[in-house]
C-alpha cells in the first residue's frame, strides 16, 4: 500500500513537472509572434524597380550598382519613413508589368506624371519638374517645332515622355521618329550622326551635355513642350504604401534632405 502511495505521488510530480513545462513553452512561442507583429511596419522590404539607364537620376556605376537622384531620394525617405527598400533594375517597358504583377512594389524612375499613367497607377506628390527639350547636333540650327519638322530624323527613347512629345510633333507612325531603348544608345546615335536630334526630358539632356563638353551638342528649349513632374509609382489603389511614401517625402523636404540630395546631383 505503501509502495502504490509512493508511486501515484511520483506519478503526479512527473504530471505537474510535464504541465509546467508545457505553460512556459506556450507563453515564450506566444511571445515571440507579438513582438514580430509588433515590428512588421518597419521590416517589411519593399520591391523598388527602376530602369537605371537615365543619368542622373537612375544608373549603373563602374561596380555595376544603381545609383543617382532617385536611389539617394528613396534612401532618405526610407529612413525617415522606417522602412526598407530593395532595388532591382529593369528595361523601361517591363517596369510597369512587373509592378502590376506584384513582382515589385514600387517603381522609382523618373517616371512622367500624365493622365494617361495615370488611369492605371498611382503616383506619389510630385518630386522633381522637368520639361522636354531638343538635343540637336553641333551643324543644326532647330529652334522652332517648324525647325525641328524639318529634320530627317528624330531620335526618342521608346515610351518615354519625349516619345509622346514626338508622336504629337510627327504623328505616331511617322518614319521621322526613330526608337531607341536607353537614353545612352539614343545620345550615341545623335553623336554618330544616326539622327539629327534627340528628345528627352531636361534634367537628362542637360547632364548628358555636361559630361560631354567637347561634342559641341546644343539644347533647345522649345515652348511648345510643357512643364511636367515626375512621381513614384505604385500600384493603382494601393493607398497604404501611397501615404507611406507621401509622407517620407513631406519629411525629407522639411527637414533639409531633400534639398541636400538635389544640390548633389544638380547644384544649387
């Protein structure tokens, strides 16, 4: 009797010891999820695409990393918002599919705020105001759209803004027009004499003109083409990220960041 008394006693131990373990298992894995919960808002990496072939404002330098305006811009703006970003680089035309797929998160690209772009994604306050201008050869003289007709060729980069601006000038078919599928390749064929000038957005064409002083290439700046605005892409109703992003934006440019990225890749 005494020896089964002694047993059932061990018994309950053992089942005490068992339960009192299980508790405490429980509460440190219950634990753990609360405090990833907690910090998911700042972990969560968000997918930035950009076509890095649009110096300065997005490029690949001699390590083969992306770099420029927009990298450093969404940099600041990540940490002033808390949260992270991974860049990937792709060709213009697959930047926008890839984002409505869900492959990427964000497009960050110099990308022209228009109605059109509009309809099918959402963009961010505006960031940086540009306009289209004429890269024209040292032999040309184009001042005018008139003198810009008169031209054998014209060169764009396919479905940049500058495309659009040449499909009002030459009609969307027009042989005039030739299309290219970096801002470098189209510049390279207006030094090669490929075509007589080339369209694209300011900012571009102005660095372009800079970093090659001896080609003697002239800007023209043409009424015609209107003031435009870049913004930051994200899917279409996805407000969330939207308001995340609007709001690292507003407190870059209040707290001087964003005035010290823009006097780094344009002056002051």
């Amino acid at each position: 009797m005494l020896l089964n008394k002694w047993i059932v006693t061990l018994i309950s131990c053992a089942a005490l010891s068992a339960c009192g373990g299980q508790n405490s298992n429980t509460a440190s894995s219950a634990s753990a999820p609360a405090a990833s919960t907690a910090g998911s808002a700042t972990s969560k990496v968000f997918r930035v695409g950009t076509n890095a072939a649009f110096a300065p404002f997005d490029y690949l330098d001699e390590n083969n990393e992306i770099k420029g305006f927009d990298v450093d811009l969404m940099k600041a703006m990540a940490e002033a918002g808390n949260f992270k970003i991974e860049y990937s680089n792709k060709t213009w035309g697959s930047l926008f599919p890839a984002l409505k797929n869900g492959d990427i998160d964000i497009v960050a690209g110099a990308v022209t705020i228009t109605d059109e772009r509009k309809a099918s994604m959402d963009f961010t306050e505006p960031y940086y105001e540009i306009t289209q201008v004429v890269l024209v050869a040292p032999n040309k003289n184009v001042n005018t759209i008139d003198d810009l007709k008169n031209l054998q060729k014209i060169g764009v980069v396919t479905g940049n803004t500058g495309d659009l601006a040449a499909q009002k000038i030459f009609g969307a078919t027009s042989d005039k027009v030739a299309r290219f599928e970096t801002v470098p390749v189209m510049t390279k064929e207006v030094e090669n004499g490929g075509v007589e000038a080339a369209i694209s957005d300011s900012a571009v064409v102005e660095n372009y003109v800079k970093n090659n002083p001896n080609k003697g290439f002239k800007i023209i700046q043409i009424p015609d083409f209107q003031v435009e605005h870049y913004g930051i892409v994200v899917r279409k109703g996805d407000t969330e990220t939207l308001n995340m992003l609007n709001d690292a934006l507003k407190q870059i440019r209040a707290n001087g960041k964003y005035d010290e990225i823009k006097a780094k890749y344009f002056g002051s």
